[in-house]
C-alpha cells in the first residue's frame, strides 16, 4: 500500500513536519507493504518547469521512461512467451497461412463492434 500526500505551496512547513514524524514512526513498526512518500507541489512544480524546457526528443524520452516505470514488471517466462507467439504468428504470416489487415480495416472493425 502506498501513502502520497501532496502538500500545496500555501501549506506550512510545521504540519508537513509532524506528518513527516508520524509517518516516520508508523513504519517503524513494520509494517509490510507500506510506503509513504511527500510530494512538495514547490518541486513537482519544479520539476515540470525544467522537463518542458527539455527539447521535444528529450522531453518524449523522459515520458516514455516515466510511462515505462510504471508498469508492472513482467517475468521472463511471459516475455519468452510472447516472443515465442510472435515469432509463430510470423512464420504463418510467411507461410501464406495467414493475412495482414491495414490499420484502417481494424479500427473500423473496431468501431462497428464497439457500436453493436
């Protein structure tokens, strides 16, 4: 279980102390699967400043990896899997077995079955 508190600029210091205290001393009784963590609207702030003046392929990068850190993590056996399934799905593509669709015939297959 993960705590997030955000604090906005307006909020003293002295309530994010005791917060800080607190929540200092109810991890000190173990307790698994808790994690606690302060975001200061000041930095997060700060933080978004300084990205959008990133150029456009450094700000695209540092997305993806933000995007990416939030995924769940994934076993080898699932990655093995899934490039097992596509490398079969390839080898039928290239045995005539099977027929590729352009983008525009899926999405409107999508959306007639997502209509019905």
């Amino acid at each position: 279980m993960v705590k997030e508190f955000i604090f906005e600029e307006e909020q003293n210091h002295e309530k994010k102390n005791l917060l800080i205290k607190h929540l200092a001393a109810e991890n000190k009784h173990d307790k698994p699967g808790l994690d606690c963590y302060i975001i200061d609207m000041n930095s997060m702030n700060q933080i978004l400043q300084e990205a959008i003046h990133l150029p456009e392929d450094q700000r695209l990068t540092l997305a993806h990896r933000l995007l990416m850190a939030s995924e769940p993590h994934i076993s080898e056996d699932v990655k093995n899997a899934w490039d097992a399934e596509i490398r079969t799905r390839i080898e039928r593509y290239d045995r005539g077995e099977s027929h590729s669709r352009t983008a525009s015939e899926v999405f409107n297959d999508l959306d007639y079955r997502l209509k019905a």
